[in-house]
C-alpha cells in the first residue's frame, strides 16, 4: 500500500512494483465471486447449514476486529515515523509476526469467507493468500538487502504468518 509521500523514503525497503494493483484486482475478484456465490447463486453454500448464522457472524466479527488492529497498527508503525537511522522495526505488532498488514488483509478475507462458507470463495482466498506469501517472499528478500543479518535474526525469531503470542522473555 502506498502513501503520498513515501515514496522515497531512505529507511523504507520497498514493495513489488504490481503489489497495490495484485491487491486491488484480487479484492474485486474476490468480491465478486463471493458475492455471486454467497447471494445470487449459492453454488457452494451448503456448508452453511451446518454452523449456526450466528457462530459464523461472531467469527466474522472477531476476525475483523483482528484484522483490523493488524493492519492498523502496522501501518502506522510502518509509515507513521520517518526513522533517521533505518532499522528493523521490531516493536508492536511486528514483535508478533512479520506482515501485520498481509495477515490483516487475509484475516479480512477470511471473515467474510466465514459469514457465508462458499467454497468457490475458499479457492478464491487460497489463491489471494499465495499472493500476499508471495509478496512477502519478495519484500523479505529486499529486507534482507538492505538489513542484512539484523533482518535474518528478526527472520528467525518471529514468524512470517501465525502469531506468536507468548514471549520467549
């Protein structure tokens, strides 16, 4: 995601040149095939019958609610300070996982995906998953460039996607 004014931030490593756009048309497939499916359609709703309306909207909501202090926080870690001396941002959410911000966008997917079970849009949210490991993948290489070894621990001590909710201290 990019902001007006960031984009030549020295202590900032960069993101994949189709990041945003990949993003943006994902949403709109996703939305569509889940809109269809879930409302109009209902190809693959069935699953539905077997989980409650209302365990399914509460799941919903904590996965929003998740979502959206993962990609809140992290976005204003991320680009709320210009850091002098650029560093690996260790603290907040980043103490927790490694993309705050992906995770969030998925766990977004994922409410919504939990509110109707589709499983036409189970594919579709597998598919933009891969995307945003794939981003990760290539933003983490550029990390690693311009961090080094400070990026490789960082690496090795918080995990890309599943939180770690217990410190080691």
């Amino acid at each position: 995601m990019k902001y007006k004014g960031h984009e030549g931030r020295k202590d900032l490593a960069g993101e994949h040149v189709l990041g945003d756009l990949g993003q943006l048309v994902l949403l709109a497939v996703f939305l569509l095939v889940w809109i269809l499916d879930s409302f109009v359609l209902k190809y693959s709703t069935f699953l539905s019958v077997y989980v409650s309306q209302s365990v399914r909207f509460v799941a919903a909501l904590i996965l929003i609610l998740c979502s959206a202090h993962l990609a809140r926080s992290g976005l204003r870690i991320v680009f709320g300070e210009v850091r002098e001396q650029p560093m690996v941002i260790r603290k907040g959410v980043f103490k927790i996982v490694r993309h705050p911000v992906y995770l969030g966008s998925i766990l977004f997917y994922l409410a919504l995906w939990t509110t109707t079970l589709s499983l036409v849009s189970a594919v579709a949210l597998i598919g933009i998953a891969c995307f945003y490991d794939f981003l990760a993948r290539y933003e983490e290489k550029l990390l690693v460039n311009k961090f080094g070894s400070n990026y490789e621990q960082y690496m090795r001590e918080v995990p890309r996607w599943i939180p770690k909710l217990k410190s080691e201290n």
